[in-house]
C-alpha cells in the first residue's frame, strides 16, 4: 500500500464523523434525533436511500457480474424505478396525513396496536440477521484487500473499528448526521467507481466494446426461458414486476427507507427525493457494471478461472489492490468501508427508532429507569442512543454467528429480507383495498403468511428449488392477502334482516 492510500484511509476515518457531527447540528429532543426535524434538502435524502440500500457486497459484487454476465442491473434499476413512482403516489400520501415517525404507525392507526407491534418486530428481527449477514460478508473482501496490501487483521478487529466510528456520529448526531454521512459517503464511492470506468476506457481495444456487445454484455435483461421463468432475477418480467413490487416493499412499508422520506420538510421534497434515487441507483449500477463490462474486454474475454480468480467478488478487489494509481486505490478502499458503515449507521438508526416509537412508551421508561439507577443525566436524548448503542453490540454478536457459517450470505440475506418484505407489503395494500377489514383479518393474514414464506422458502431449499429473490416479494404479498381475506370470510357476522313489514308487534 502506497503512503498516499495510507493518507486517504487516515483523512476519511478522522473527517466524515467530525463533518457529519457538525453537519447535524444541535438535537434537543428524541423526536429531532430520530425525525431529523423534517427539515433537510431533499437531495441529502435522496442519496442517503441510494447509501443505505446498496452496501460492500454491492460495490463489490456488481463488478463481477458485469464480467460474468453484462450489464444486467440496470434492468434491475428500471423495474426499481416502477416501484418509487408507486410508492410516490400512493404511499407518501398515507404518511403525509400525520405526524407519522415509523412506517408501522400507519398500520398502528389503521389496524391497532398489535399489527403495528408484529410489524415492526418483523422489521427488528428481519434487519438484525439481514445487516448480520450484510455486515459479516462485507468484510471478506475488506479484509482480504488489507491482507494483501500487507495488513493482517482479524474480522472482530475489522467489525469493532467500523462499529467505533459508525457509532460516533450515529450517537451524537442522530438521523441528521447518518443522512448527512450516507450522502458523502455514496459520493465517495461514486467517484471512486467513474474513475475507474475513465481510466479503464483508455486501455481497451478498438474492438473491444464490439466484442461485448456481440457477447450479449451490453444487454439489460436475460432471454425469458419457461426453464429460468422463477429462478433468473434478470428476465424483463423478474426484474420490471419483481423488482418493482420489492421496490414497493422496501421503499413504501420498510422502516429503514421510510424513515428517511419521513425526514423530507414536505411530500413534494420526499417524492423528489425518492424519485431521484432510482435514477442515482441506476447510474451506480451502471458505472459499476461497466467496470466489469470494461475488465472483462481487458482481459479478452477470458473466465475468471484463467486470470485466477475463484469468484466474481474477487475481481474488483483485486483490480484495486493491483491496478490503480497511488491515492486512488486508498480512495477505493475508503469507498468499500463507506458502503459498509452507510448501511450500518442507517439500520441501528432506524433500528432504534422502530423500537422506541412502535411499542409504546415502555422501552424508554425502561431505558431512563435504567439510567437513573445507574446515576446518569435525565435527558431526553438518552433513551435513542443507549437504544442505539444496545443495537450495536447484538448486531456484532449477530455479525460473528453468520461469520462462522458455511451457507452463503448473499443468497441467506435476500431470503431473510424477501421473508418479510412480502407480508408487511400485503398489510398496507390490505388496509387501503378493504376499507372494512378489521384487525384479527389483517394480524392473521400477516402472521400466517410469515409461517407460511417460512415453510415454503424451507421447502424449496430441501427440494433443490430456487426462486429467484424478485419474486418472494410478490409471493409473500399475495400469502398475506389471501389469508387475510379468507379470515375475513371466515369471521365475517351475518347482517341481521330488518323486521318485516307484515311482522306484527307484540305489546
């Protein structure tokens, strides 16, 4: 590693937190530090979405499937599209009729109490294995390209650094300073990532973009095949459909991304900013794919077995350990760690605020109580950043559980999310389509589609099925609506017929 990269490393460790910090501003309240008083640009808001749902194994992983496959992700991008314009119409306006902090009250005012605390503890469990799994395979490569650049450090090491820092700003500056980070730090790794397309481009052949267009690499989508109907995530109907509808789930009734457009100062700003970050997803996913496209001419062609490589994911590492410029491979490097702590920082964030504002007022007396005992200050800031600092340390324990395991974590982590986002999406279309569902319709159809996704997603597994992850949205969509619905037949009270005319009253 070159002094320089050494340099870069250095500045970006001790700088985004002090920025972020100062960014943030002062907060006085629980509310300003989990809501970011509703008063931030909507640019801000929109590159935060874009930082916190893309994360290493995205900045790393893409790369290499543009190599193996082309640039097949912006499909993807487009059907992502589809999915922010609904959530933009029809969505945003359900949380624009309160003062709303977490995607789960509406299903609170709509449905009660109990649907809004299965929800939200849907969310808590599914994001803590879900980021456990991002955040443990997230380090493979980190700490791969430090070993090779002759620092040999251990996972726990690795995780307690970014889990110190990622604290840092995330405690004392609250929503603010994660939105604030997450915007420069996607900054970061979009530089990072056109420098790369820019330097490539000037050692290709003349013949080379030909070549990948007659390969099939310039393609967005897979040929639809009745054999890969289910299992490809790249064919027009798995990722326009597909991937609209998870757009939908993630973006219209998941608390990590509501929680930002909540922050928006009106819906107009929140619409511009979700909107926008399809577009700004699109653009990573395509520079990022063209590094692959570009790699893969580079090479002529050849597999990744015969550059000696054993993996996709090891092929933008390994172009950023050998093949940048002093300085430039140290700002690559900062760019992993930025797609590591963006996600990181919003999740204990919005971790922390589903669990102090969806069950009630007895976690923070809890949390107060506790820090009164314990003779620490009464202030109103305590409750949300000890919540948070609990967060962290049983998302480290999660991080190292998954860092043992032998499955992979990229397929483990869309099938944990894909379990949820389908039933809690079914919920909210559940209450705006049936105006007179009551609340045992929708908490049963939403429990019984959780055990439901379970058992099918294990069934599957044993019977060597796979499903590509676009499509267990939709799956889980249509198990919560059909169950609830058929509750609703089930329990339904037969209406009394109104006394006839010829009924004579008895006195």
């Amino acid at each position: 590693m070159h002094f320089a990269d050494i340099i870069v490393i250095c500045a970006y460790f001790l700088l985004l937190p002090l920025v972020s910090i100062m960014m943030s501003g002062r907060r006085k309240t629980s509310g300003d530090f989990l809501s970011a008083s509703h008063d931030l640009p909507w640019w801000a808001i929109c590159l935060s979405l874009v930082a916190t749902e893309t994360s290493t194994l995205t900045f790393i992983s893409i790369p290499g499937i543009g190599y193996t496959t082309g640039i097949v992700f912006l499909g993807l991008a487009a059907g992502y599209l589809i999915g922010r314009l609904i959530v933009a119409i029809w969505f945003l306006p359900l949380y624009a009729q309160g003062q709303i902090k977490s995607a789960y009250q509406y299903l609170g005012e709509r449905f009660g109490p109990e649907l809004q605390c299965a929800a939200s503890g849907a969310f808590l469990i599914t994001r803590l294995l879900a980021e456990g799994v991002r955040l443990s395979a997230g380090l493979l490569p980190l700490t791969w390209m430090l070993e090779h650049n002759g620092i040999s450090i251990n996972h726990l090491a690795v995780l307690s650094l970014i889990m110190a820092f990622t604290l840092t700003y995330t405690v004392l500056g609250g929503l603010r300073a994660v939105i604030w980070s997450d915007s420069i730090q996607l900054c970061i790794y979009l530089f990072g990532a056109a420098a790369c397309t820019y330097l490539l481009m000037h050692r290709l052949p003349s013949e080379g973009w030909k070549l990948a267009w007659t390969a099939g690499k310039m393609s967005p989508f897979h040929a639809l095949h009745v054999g890969t109907l289910i299992s490809d995530p790249f064919t027009p109907l798995a990722a326009l459909v597909g991937g609209g509808i998870l757009s939908v789930a993630s973006h219209g009734s998941d608390q990590l991304m509501v929680q930002r457009l909540l922050a928006a100062r009106n819906i107009r700003d929140a619409r511009y900013a979700l909107v926008g970050s399809a577009f700004v997803v699109a653009l990573l996913f395509g520079l990022l794919s063209l590094v692959g496209v570009q790699l893969w001419i580079t090479h002529k062609g050849a597999s990744l077995a015969t550059i000696g490589l054993l993996s996709p994911d090891e092929l933008f590492p390994s172009y950023i350990v050998s093949g940048l410029p002093a300085g430039l491979g140290g700002l690559l490097l900062a760019g992993v760690l930025s797609a590591t702590m963006g996600s990181l920082s919003s999740t204990l964030n919005a971790m922390s605020g589903a669990a102090l504002t969806d069950f009630g007022p007895l976690p923070e007396r809890l949390l107060k109580r506790w820090g009164r005992t314990c003779g620490f200050r009464d202030s109103p800031l305590f409750a949300p950043r000890i919540m948070t600092l609990l967060w962290s340390s049983v998302l480290i324990l999660v991080a190292l559980w998954f860092t043992q395991g032998q499955q992979s974590a990229v397929i483990l982590g869309l099938t944990i999310a894909g379990w949820s986002y389908g039933p809690t999406l079914g919920a909210f279309l559940f209450g705006i389509l049936y105006p007179s569902a009551r609340t045992r319709d929708a908490l049963a159809g939403f429990l019984v589609s959780l055990a439901v996704m379970a058992a099918i997603m294990k069934f599957l597994q044993y019977a060597g099925y796979h499903v590509a992850f676009p499509w267990l949205v939709p799956l889980g969509m249509a198990g919560m609506l059909i169950a609830a619905r058929f509750s609703m037949l089930l329990t339904r009270t037969p209406r009394l017929e109104p006394p006839s005319a010829h009924t004579t009253r008895k006195d």
